[in-house]
C-alpha cells in the first residue's frame, strides 16, 4: 500500500467513494465498482480482487462507507451469489468532496458538493 | 471439470489459504465476497461475449495482483485480533492483580495495627528477594503500595470504561500488572515469614525453657 498522509485517500478510494456515489442509497457491489473505475479511467482492466477489497475495508473500518448483505431471496431469484453491497456515508461524502477539491487527487466524477446521505 | 471451474477451484483454495487461522467468521465472509465477485465478473464478460480461456485469463489475472493486498489485508486481521487479544487479557489481569495487592495492604495493614509489638520489631522488612530489603521497613510503605493499587485500579478501569487505543491501552497495563504480581510476591513472603517469626517469638515468650538443673 503506498505511503500517504494520515486522513487523505488513495487514488483508488477516491474512485471507490466516487463509485459508491453514484449507486446512490440502492448501494452497489465491488465487482459493479471494479467496472465503474475501469469505465472511468478509459481502462479495460479491472481492479484486482484483493486491492479493491481491501481498499473496502479500509474505508469501512474509517466509516466512509457502509455494507450490508442483499436479501438471499433476491440472489437465489437470480440465480448468483449473494452480493454485498456498499454505500457512501455521510463522512465518506465530505471525504469525497474534499478529495476532489484537492487539485493533486484524480477526479473521476464531479458531484454536487452540497450531497449529503 | 473446465478450465472456468478449475480457476474458481485456485481462487477459492487461494481464499482458503490465506484466510486461514483468522476469525471464522470474518474469513466465511471475506470468501463469500469473493466468490460473489467471480460470478459476477464471469457473468459481465459472458454477456460481452467473451470467450470462456479469456474470462478465465483475466480472473486469474486480478487474483494474483491482487495477491499483495490479500498478504496485506491477512496481516490487518490478525494484528487487530492479536492487539485486541492481548486488551482483554491484559486489563482485566492488571485490574485482578491491582485488587490483590490492595487486599493484601490492607489485611496487612490491619494486622499489623492489632500488633504493636510485631510493628516495632521490623522483622517483616526481611524479604527474600534482593533488592527489595528497604521497602518494607520504611515506615508509609504499605500506604504506598495501597496506593500504586489503587491507581492501578483506576487506570484499569479507565482503560476498560473508555474506547482508547489498544496500544495505549497495554502500554499502561502491562507494566502496572508487572509491578502489582512483583509486590504481591512479595507481600506473600513477607507474610509467610511474619508467621514464623511470630510463631517463635510466641514460642520464647510463652514457654520459657526450664533452666538446666
């Protein structure tokens, strides 16, 4: 993991907050985020498994994201595994807003700043 | 078995490897994730029309990257179950070992109020561990210890009431319960040989030896 300022986010968890923006309240899951910062940086390659996770947890334990488990009903009415599902806190929305304000962070996506969940 | 199931066989022996040991419950979890992740990148590419060695290629190729971050991410684990391991056993031992010692003072104390004449005679002030020898015969030293435990409890119970960094937390404990187990051995010694000594002083006292004829 890169060296970084106590409080600052990595790259990769800007986009993941950025990511987890977008889904909204509904929440997404990590493989949809894995497409979604491929998507945003042009990029046929997908995050790998154990980075993106682990960046997850990261911002979970930090509480700028939250997860929860989908309805087993809605993973066995699809036939798929169920999927865990993550959405932006209102700690992780400042976080975002001030990452992005930072001219040295990547901006992937551009939100109003006066989001609030 | 084809080459798809064959590298969900790796991914999930690789998942098994490395959550292994951990908390059973994190570890069921971070698998399920995992392979909710498989299905869901081999479903995206079925439906880009990938072939199914290509899908395969790529899965591969974000577990191992990803390898490092799964090392990484085993090492937080067990350094947070560790850290939190050692709090509950370190603060309710330095709390047990303070509430000891402090018993142990004020029983002591008291015995030695009900006797007078053992006070003066100072002998408890012989322990057998060296370097200990000048403690027990200053005068204020059992208010002393009463003291150190009763900060230790304090402490102890700070550290058990407030959410302060494990860390910390240790820090204060350990070396608190090392000081309070070293005066209550010490303390213990001093009692054992107070027995004795009162037991033959008792003895010279009370049954004075006839004089030979």
């Amino acid at each position: 993991m890169p060296r970084r300022k106590p409080g600052s986010l990595l790259p990769l968890e800007v986009s993941i907050l950025s990511a987890c923006h977008d889904a909204g309240v509904a929440g997404t899951h990590g493989f949809a985020m894995a497409q979604v910062i491929a998507d945003a940086a042009a990029s046929r390659r997908l995050t790998a498994t154990g980075t993106l996770y682990r960046a997850l947890q990261r911002l979970a334990d930090a509480g700028l994201v939250e997860n929860w488990w989908e309805d087993p009903n809605d993973a066995l009415d699809a036939g798929r595994p169920r999927r865990r599902l993550y959405r932006i806190t209102g700690a992780g929305a400042n976080a975002l807003t001030v990452a992005l304000s930072d001219t040295k962070a990547p901006a992937l996506h551009r939100f109003d700043p006066g989001y609030t969940s | 078995m084809s080459e798809l199931d064959r590298s969900v066989r790796l991914v999930r022996a690789w998942v098994r490897r490395y959550t292994a040991g951990l908390d059973v419950q994190h570890a069921a979890l971070r698998s399920a994730e995992v392979d909710s992740d498989l299905a869901e990148h081999e479903r995206f590419r079925r439906d880009c029309g990938w072939p199914l060695a290509r899908i395969d290629r790529e899965r591969m190729r974000r577990s191992i990257m990803g390898i490092p971050d799964d090392l990484g991410w085993r090492r937080e684990q067990l350094r947070t179950r560790s850290w939190h391991g050692v709090t509950t056993v370190v603060v309710p031992v330095t709390s047990a070992a303070s509430l000891l010692l402090a018993a142990y003072h004020i029983a002591f104390a008291a015995f030695l109020l009900g006797n007078d004449s053992l006070a003066d005679q100072q002998f408890w002030g012989r322990s057998p561990l060296h370097g200990f020898e000048g403690y027990a015969d200053e005068a204020g030293a059992p208010s002393a210890a009463l003291i150190i435990g009763g900060l230790g409890i304090l402490v102890a119970i700070a550290a058990l009431a407030r959410p302060i960094s494990p860390v910390v937390a240790n820090a204060i404990a350990m070396p608190i319960a090392l000081f309070a187990v070293m005066f209550f051995w010490q303390g213990v010694c001093h009692l054992g040989l107070n027995f004795h000594e009162a037991a033959a002083t008792d003895l010279a006292t009370r049954a004075p030896r006839p004089t030979p004829p």
